[in-house]
C-alpha cells in the first residue's frame, strides 16, 4: 500500500480553491503587514525580503560545495537563518498552503482519531496555526532562532496553545499519533539518522506524513537527491521505520 494524496484530484481541487480563497482574502498583503508588525520594518521592505534570495545569509557559501560539509555547518545555518521570515511565510499566503494541508490531510486525522500532533520543521507556524483550529494538540518543532520567536509571537498573538519544541533532541519520550513535516527532509544533512529519531516519537499505530522536494540546488541538499527517486525514498522508510508513508 503506498498513499499519495498529494497526487489526487481532491488535492488539486483544494489546492485551487484555497487559493481563490487567499486571493479574494488578500492573505498575502495581511501577512505582509503582520510580518511587518512583527519586525518593526516597513511593508515595502517586508516585500523586498520576499524576492530577495538567500545569498545575503552569512555562511550562504557553504552550500556552493557541499562536498564533505559538516553536519554541524547546516545546522548552525539554519538556527541564525532570517532568510525564511519573510520568504517562507509569504510562499504560505500567496497559496494559501497551510489551509490546503489541513483540508487534504483532516480527512486522515478524523478516520484514525488523531489528537496529538507535532509539525516537524514548522518554520513560521502556518500549518500549526491551522491544524489548531481542528481541536488538535499541537507541538511545533524547529531549530531556527528567528523563525522559532516569530511562530511563538504569533501563537500568541491568537491566543493558541501549542507547545514549542527547539529541535527534535529537545524531546525525551513523548509520543504522537502523527508526525507532519512539509519542505524540511531536503535541508537534512543525514536524513537516515533524523528519521530515526523522529519515528522513535510516533505512536505504534502512528503515522509520518510529509513532503519533500529532494530535486537539489541552492539550500537543497546534494546529498538528498537521491531521494527524489520514489523507490529510493521507499526503501529509506522501509528501512527504518518498516512502515509506508504519504508523498
């Protein structure tokens, strides 16, 4: 059995509509003021941001050569990363994704009676925001600094009770019924060894769901590339987890 709702007409239908839904809202225009809110910086800069890449990043250079790049570089790159505030968030508004994720992913959760909810690489919290308002219980995990007090402002902000985790090491034994993490597998150095760590805090009748886009270039890791063949990817899960899984 190997799932893929990504792939499905009820995935390109929500997809269409939720964005309609963001354009007729002007979702992105509201986060553009609320990242400004946030920042204390002026809408006009907040929008620059948005189109800037990351080569403004201290250490961006890092990833020109990744041959032999340490673990300890990526992650430390990441934890002093602003690059995504802006990029990541408005990416979010301009589709409307958070929402479109928890429509096709809903469905799943309801049929399996799944509460306890944790999104693995949360970035600035769209998809917790979301899932929240689906009587869940909500953990969001991430290591970057800047992006980790954006999310927890933003909870805040909506007086939502998600619990904030700072890296997957921060766990100890707590467990849940379904693990999300969206665009984060392809920025892991030894994806092998995070999944295993991850999988050690799902449930026995738990589920990972998540996506990648494991194609290489820029912040996308070379040495994932390989996971972009689905068999590949497969073989990885099977592997550790001995389980299937959503693409």
């Amino acid at each position: 059995m190997f799932l893929k709702p990504f792939k499905s007409w009820t995935n390109k239908y929500l997809k269409h509509i939720t964005k309609i839904e963001a354009e007729k809202s002007n979702l992105f225009e509201i986060t553009v003021r609320e990242i400004s809110e946030y920042t204390g910086e002026s809408v006009d800069i907040v929008k620059q941001k948005h189109k800037s890449g990351p080569e403004a990043e201290k250490n961006y250079e890092i990833f020109k050569d990744q041959q032999g790049l340490p673990n300890s570089d990526v992650e430390d790159f990441y934890k002093k990363c602003g690059y995504y505030l802006c990029e990541l968030t408005l990416w979010n508004a301009e589709r409307n994704r958070p929402k479109y994720l928890r429509l096709i992913c809903q469905p799943y959760l309801k049929r399996n009676r799944y509460k306890k909810i944790m999104d693995f690489g949360g970035g600035a919290g769209d998809l917790c925001i979301e899932l929240a308002k689906s009587d869940l219980q909500v953990t969001y995990c991430d290591i970057g600094e800047c992006l980790f007090n954006f999310a927890i402002w933003r909870f805040k902000k909506r007086n939502l009770p998600i619990q904030m985790v700072k890296g997957i090491d921060s766990l100890s034994t707590e467990e849940f019924d379904c693990i999300f993490s969206f665009d984060a597998f392809e920025h892991i150095k030894d994806l092998p060894a995070t999944l295993e760590k991850l999988v050690k805090h799902i449930k026995p009748e738990g589920s990972l769901i998540f996506s990648g886009a494991f194609s290489g270039g820029t912040l996308h890791l070379e040495e994932n590339e390989k996971y972009n063949v689905f068999r590949n990817l497969d073989k990885l899960m099977l592997e550790i987890w001995g389980r299937f899984y959503f693409c």
